[in-house]
C-alpha cells in the first residue's frame, strides 16, 4: 500500500461499463450460486484506492491486483493485501488501451492462499 498518487481519470457511467463489459469479457464463469447477473472471466491490472480512517486521522491507501471477474453490477480483484469491508472505494481498472475507473463499495474480502479476494459492487455516476 502507498500513498495516492492524483490521476486524471474520471468514473464512468453505466453505459461506459456495459460497453466495457461487451469489449472485454471473456468466458462466463461458472456460477458457484444463483445471481442475479452473469460474471465474466478476465484478466487486467487494476488499481483500487480507498480512504483507511485510524481514530480521526484518514489516509488514501492504494492496493494493486488483478481484476478476475466481471459483471454488470460488480467486479472480483485479487490482491496481495485485505480490504475493509464496506470500504468505499474507485478502482483504475486497464482494459485495453484507456484505462477507467469505477466506483463501488467492497462487500468481501476473502484471505486465500497467498492473496486475497476482493467483491465489489459498483455505483455509478448519472449520464
């Protein structure tokens, strides 16, 4: 984790996203339990910030991974580090040429072995 470094980057909207999810979703994975969307396998940098409060003091910390999952409403990263749950966060995701960035509140955060899960379910700005 690191401090946040100032990026041009606006989030996108909803119409953006379901561009992205038409350009860059792979395979569907396989549903481990009954959703309401379909997830998409991928494979992308990403990079998620998030404020860490310690008593009255805040923080922007950065945690990078990769992005596994995709969906219309919520994306899946592996990272090396935890993140709290009901963390607001934006994550830089890079697919393709441009990256973007999306907005979402971490609903899981899974130790595996070596590394951690990350669920987000995504908001987005008004068009």
């Amino acid at each position: 984790m690191g401090p946040i470094q100032q990026t041009e980057l606006r989030p996108i909207t909803r119409e953006r996203w379901l561009q992205c999810l038409d350009e860059f979703a792979g395979e569907v994975a396989p549903p481990f339990a009954k959703r309401r969307f379909d997830r998409f396998s991928t494979a992308a940098y990403a990079k998620l910030v998030y404020t860490r409060r310690l008593g009255e003091r805040k923080s922007a910390m950065v945690v990078t991974g990769a992005l596994l999952q995709l969906s219309e409403e919520g994306i899946m990263l592996r990272t090396n580090e935890p993140v709290p749950i009901h963390t607001s966060a934006a994550v830089e995701l890079h697919l393709g040429d441009e990256p973007v960035v999306v907005l979402g509140t971490v609903r899981h955060c899974t130790d595996t072995v070596g590394a951690f899960k990350v669920g987000l379910e995504l908001s987005f700005l008004q068009s």
